[in-house]
C-alpha cells in the first residue's frame, strides 16, 4: 500500500534525480548567493552613491523581504501548485536584479532589494516544498542532504565572487550577473513535470495578517540589526522596534485564530512535532550563523591571523556543513531514522564549543582548524531532518506552509542569535575596557585594522579582553545548540 507521498511522485528514482535536483538546485543557489554576494560590495556602492550610514540598508531588505515571502508563497503553492509559482518567484527576482543594477541611488537599490527578497523568498521555501511533493519522505531526505550543500556553497561562494565582480566589472555586476542564471534555472524548472494540488486548498487573501505579519518581521528584524552594530546609542531605537514588533506579533496571533484563511499556519504550527522541528531550525540558525559572524573577529584579534588566513580557517566549517549534511541524508534515506541524527550531532558540536570555550586560545592553528571541521560535520545533522520531518508531519496538502515554517523560523533564530551574541560581546568589553570595545564595534562594521595607531601594551590589553569575552560567546552558543540538543531528544517523530 502506498502512502500519498508515493502516490505523487512523477520521476522514476534513475530519472528523477537529473530532473529534479538542478531544477530546484539552481534556484536555491540563487536566493542564498544573494543573502551574502552584496557584502564585499558594500563599500564600493556606498561610496558611489554617497550614503554609506545607510549601506547596511541593501542587505537588511533582502533578509526582512525574504522573510516575508516565505509563507506567502508556501500558501500559494498548496493552492495553485508549486511549479507555477516557481516561475513568478524567478521572474520577481530577475527583474528585481535589473532594478538593482540600474538603481542610481542607496534609497531605489533598497527597494530594489525588497522586490528581489519578494523573489528570494519564493525560491528558497518552493525549492524545498517541490522536493517534498515529487520525493518520497525517506528519500528526500538525500535530497535535502544535496540542497544543504548547495547552501552552504552558495554563503561561501558569495563574497568571493562579490568581491572579483566588484573589482574587475563594477558594483552593478553583481546583480547582473543573477539575470543568464535566472534564465538557466527558468529553462530547468520548466522541464519538471507538473504536478497539480490533488485537493486544492482554498485561498482567501488574508491582508490584515499580511499587514501584521510585514510589521512584526520589518521591526524585529532591524531592532536586530541595530543591536548587532555594538553601539550603546543604538540600543534605545533597538529596544523601541522590538517593542513594537512583540505588540504585532500578540496581534497577528489574534487576528490569525479568527481568519477563515490565515496567512499563518498556527494550527500546523501546534503540532508538537512541528513546532519542535521549527524550534530546532531557530536554534541551529541561531549557532552556526553568529559563530559566522563572529569567528573572523575572533581570529584576527585574537589569533593575529590575516584576512585571508581566516578564510583558509574557515572552509573546515563550511566544508564540514556540506559533508556532514550529505552524509545524514544517506543514512536516513538508508535507514529510517531521522531525531537520533541531531540528538548525536548536537550533543557533539555542544562539547566541541565548550572544548573552544576553555582551550581555545591554548590551540595551533591546525587543530582550531580540525575543531571547526568538526563541529560543521555535526552542524550538518540537522537541518536535512529537519525538513524533512515537517514535511511528512505536514502531509501533502500543507507541504509549502512547512517548508515555509523552517525557513521563516531559521531566520528569525538567525537574526536574534547573531544579536545575542554581538550584545553579549560589546557588553562584557565596554564594562571590561572601553577600547577593546571600540576595536570590536569597528571590526564588527568592517572598518579596516581596528587596531592600528594603538601600543603594544594596549593591544596585549585589548586582546586578552576580547579572549575573555569569547568564551562567554562559545558558551552563549553552546547554549543554543544545547537548547536544539533537548528538542531533538524530546520529538515525538523518531523514524519515517
């Protein structure tokens, strides 16, 4: 007997693969570059158009965009199918990417930028959801093994390519560069066979939580961003969106139990096993992202490592992401077993950054780097089981909306752990020594050799500071992953 998820799947398992994957792949790869290829950039697009206090904008509006699409077009995609709607998130985008390269000043580029998160958004959760509607559950689970790979590829690969199409092409060239892309993921996407909602669902448009939905994601999102400047002067203005964004949110919970067709799935979202999936994605986010963030200002303050060396430490994590990520999908397509595969990798990344904790600075080069490869082939336990247990919790009715929540709830761990940490950090330094925490803000917004025009005696000061300072931070992250750790423990999906 079949189950409906088999009875959906319109690829054999030979063909299926060379259809499916690049179809969903090239889409994906798309939305996550974009997430980091404007970084590099910034300075130069700042200084072209004169507004460099608001170059942080370009790259706030992606991420608050983005986050916003993602239940939209979850919902859309159960009613009126997933394929179609692939099509308008890629035509979004790559006229939202003509925008950007066009717009003459920072205010048109960000909203240039929102148009494109709009985009960006679509293809993420859709990529996800389309897996899950042609896949059985146990082999999506290679597949998503696959697309965290991808992932993964595309946040390292971003800078790099930032910073080269920057330099030899200009700044509008790497918004460019998405429209031959979006065209090839537009060709591949439409080799895909359709597949049409076996039981629609209906829509009704929901504007009031749309409304609420835009609020509470724009607010807490820049409330976010002004703590992580590591400013005391921002924290005021941080404290107020948060404020606002909290009284949305109660709203939005408000107004979503009385709509006839919520934009937010709040009954899928009391599932326990979903809202533990989700509450796992938050908190993953939430550790691998600020330790990101923050292990090259670790490493150039603390290390003495340059720009460049920090790169080369860097590849064992992302290397170890894809890996381990890979290596997960195999074992839960081959076997069945989805929670056991975080329970072990989270318990293990959470000894790794209390072992960073305490004996980091005591360790070579070498085994940091080792260390780091470590803890990113555990990091890669979860996000593949993840998906792929909402998405069989969900059903094939609901798949959009699921994959929707994973994305939406990475997100907002993401955000609110970076801030956590970089709070936590220019806290402890500005109560510490008031130098150090100028060297760290100043490093934190890229501004150049924070250190330079400083003694040797206050640069020993300033280091040690910082060293103490981050192993608050390891142990702030260890909490995250602990937090995912007993989630895992606790979820009542074992095996699919």
């Amino acid at each position: 007997m079949h189950g409906p998820d088999q009875e959906q799947n319109p690829v054999t398992r030979q063909a299926g693969f060379l259809t499916l994957f690049p179809s969903v792949m090239l889409p994906m790869f798309l939305a996550v570059v974009d997430q980091t290829i404007v970084a590099t950039a910034l300075p130069t697009i700042a200084a072209a158009t004169g507004e460099v206090q608001r170059a942080s904008w370009i790259v706030v509006a992606y991420l608050v965009a983005s986050t916003i699409a993602a239940p939209i077009y979850g919902r859309l995609g159960d009613t009126f199918g997933r394929r179609r709607l692939m099509f308008v998130a890629l035509g979004v985008f790559i006229v939202a990417s003509v925008a950007c390269a066009l717009s003459p000043t920072v205010e048109l580029l960000t909203l240039a930028r929102v148009l494109q998160g709009l985009g960006g958004g679509g293809l993420m959760t859709l990529s996800q959801a389309l897996i899950g509607e042609a896949i059985p559950p146990r082999e999506r689970a290679r597949y998503q093994g696959y697309l965290a790979t991808v992932a993964m590829t595309a946040n390292s690969f971003g800078p790099v390519a930032g910073g080269y199409l920057t330099e030899h092409f200009g700044w509008p060239s790497i918004f460019l560069i998405n429209v031959p892309i979006g065209l090839g993921a537009v060709a591949l996407v439409s080799r895909m066979p359709v597949v049409r909602p076996s039981e629609p669902r209906a829509w009704r448009a929901d504007p009031g939580g749309l409304v609420l939905f835009a609020i509470f994601v724009a607010t807490t999102l820049f409330a976010l961003e002004q703590a992580q400047r590591a400013h005391l002067a921002a924290l005021p203005l941080a404290g107020m969106l948060m404020a606002v964004g909290l009284i949305a949110l109660v709203l939005l919970v408000r107004h979503e139990n009385r709509a006839a067709s919520p934009l937010i799935p709040l009954g899928l979202l009391r599932m326990p096993a979903i809202w533990r999936s989700d509450a796992m994605a938050a908190f993953h986010g939430a550790a691998l992202v600020s330790l990101i963030t923050f292990l090259p200002v670790y490493l150039e303050v603390v290390r003495g490592v340059s720009p460049s060396q920090t790169g080369l430490l860097l590849v064992p994590l992302t290397l170890g992401i894809g890996t381990g990520s890979l290596l997960t999908g195999r074992l839960v397509h081959r076997t069945g077993l989805t929670a056991a595969f975080p329970v072990t990798g989270l318990a293990l990344v959470t000894f790794n950054l209390l072992a960073l904790a305490l004996w980091a600075p005591a360790l070579g080069n070498v085994v940091f780097g080792a260390l780091l490869l470590w803890n990113g082939l555990f990091m890669g336990t979860v996000m593949g089981v993840v998906q792929v247990t909402v998405q069989s919790a969900a059903g094939p009715r609901r798949l959009g909306e699921a994959a929707a929540s994973v994305q939406f709830s990475r997100s907002i761990g993401a955000a609110f752990g970076t801030a956590l940490v970089g709070t936590l950090l220019f806290a402890l330094l500005a109560l510490r020594n008031p130098e150090a925490a100028r060297v760290f803000a100043a490093m934190v917004e890229n501004a150049g050799n924070a250190m330079d025009g400083l003694s040797a005696a206050q640069r020993l000061a300033v280091q040690a500071d910082i060293t103490e300072a981050f192993r608050a931070a390891f142990l702030l992250i260890a909490g995250f992953t602990t937090a995912g750790f007993f989630l895992a423990l606790t979820h009542p999906i074992r095996r699919i």
